[in-house]
C-alpha cells in the first residue's frame, strides 16, 4: 500500500486478526513539510526488536487497528526552534520532506522502499535516506498470515510463471492468488479440508483445475504435478 503525504514517512506492517499478518503500507514525504508531524509513542510497542528505534513495535492505532511501526522519520525539531524557518530550504531537511521511491524486482519478487532527503546525497543511500530506509521486503510478504496448513507442493512444466488461486470448496471463498515465481511451490492455507487449485494462464486458455485437494498439516507432505501442453 502506498500512502499520500501526510507530513510523516512511515512503513508500517498491518495486521487483521493478528499483527503482521497482512500488507505493508509506505507513506511517503512530503516535498516541503511546512506542518511537522511525529510518531512519538511512551512506550516501545511490543515485540521490540533489540537495536530499533525506541517508537517501533507492535501498537494499535487511533481506532484500534493492529500496526507494527517498522520505520518513521520523525522531524528534528531541536535543529530549528528559535529560528527563523521561512524560505529556509534546511529547515525543510529537518522537517523530513524529501520524496519516495518503491523499486520493484520482478524477477526476484522484491520490493525495496526508499525515502530521500530532500537534501540528500543521492549518491550515498546510507546518508541520503532518512533513518530507517532503505528497507526491502518480498512479495510473500505482503500476506504475512501464519499457516495452519499447507497443500501440496505445486509442480509446473510447460508455463512460465502461472498465476495460481486458491479457494476454500466449503464457502467458495477465494483465499488467496499469486503468480508462481518457480516451477514449485509450497501453498499455504489456515485451516484444514478441502480445496480447489486453479492454475495457469487464463488469458491464453490454459488454465488447470483441481477440486478436493485436501490440506495437511506438515508442509511437502505430498505433490501435485501440472503439466501444461
């Protein structure tokens, strides 16, 4: 998720039914943050990882919502109290406007965040960036629900990177798609019973179907191969 300036760059990990099981969300800088904001909470939030920042953790927002705050540019408001900001472009830098980037890695189905200084070296990511960027995350990441269990290990030839959905046979519920990055691949599901596997490229007609694939609890426990003419 990608989120309009709001005068904070944030990357934040969200959670549904628990935290961190669902996307990540990258609100970018503001190009000239005249109004500061700031993620400031009491406490570290829970499940602190030793070496972070004191304001990242796991937390609930305003509304109650599940968030782990992985990275904020928080305003350096002690390098311009007292002085006289107008039409100073250094004080815009210490405000923490600048811009973002999100690269994507199609190949390796990585995603790398970035947020820039507005007066930063761009040829020095480590300083240009502001603290907690460059950060880099996957693909899978962005559906970081647990499993409970798993399907058979998905077994291609024939079709480069098929897009593979996933549905729950007793409510007819999509559960989730992507597409393959390799020839294998091990689908995770949340609970147990049976299932319907839909595989291929739908734009060209190739598409493959399998109904009551059952899920077990010990992920590789059986194969299904798919073989595209």
């Amino acid at each position: 998720m990608y989120a309009g300036d709001n005068h904070l760059p944030t990357i934040i990990h969200h959670g549904v039914d628990a935290w961190r099981d669902s996307g990540y969300s990258f609100t970018v800088p503001s190009i000239a943050a005249g109004f500061p904001r700031a993620w400031i909470p009491p406490e570290p939030g829970a499940n602190h990882e030793p070496g972070m920042p004191p304001y990242t953790g796991d937390y609930r927002d305003g509304h109650g919502n599940k968030i782990t705050m992985l990275a904020a540019a928080n305003p350096m408001t002690w390098m311009y109290e007292g002085q006289a900001i107008e039409g100073n472009i250094q004080a815009l830098d210490w405000k923490r406007s600048g811009y973002g980037f999100v690269r994507f890695d199609k190949p390796d189905r990585q995603i790398v965040i970035e947020c820039w200084r507005i007066l930063g070296d761009v040829s020095d990511p480590k300083t240009g960036q502001m603290p907690g960027w460059p950060m880099t995350i996957s693909q899978l990441d962005n559906y970081g629900r647990a499993a409970t269990a798993w399907l058979p290990t998905i077994r291609t030839q024939g079709l480069a990177n098929p897009v593979l959905q996933v549905i729950q046979e007793g409510s007819g519920e999509l559960v989730y798609a992507l597409r393959m990055k390799d020839a294998e691949f091990d689908p995770k599901v949340f609970e147990e019973g049976a299932y319907t596997i839909r595989i291929g490229d739908q734009d060209a007609g190739r598409m493959r179907e399998f109904k009551g694939v059952r899920a077990a609890t010990e992920k590789g426990a059986s194969a299904l191969d798919v073989l595209f003419d």
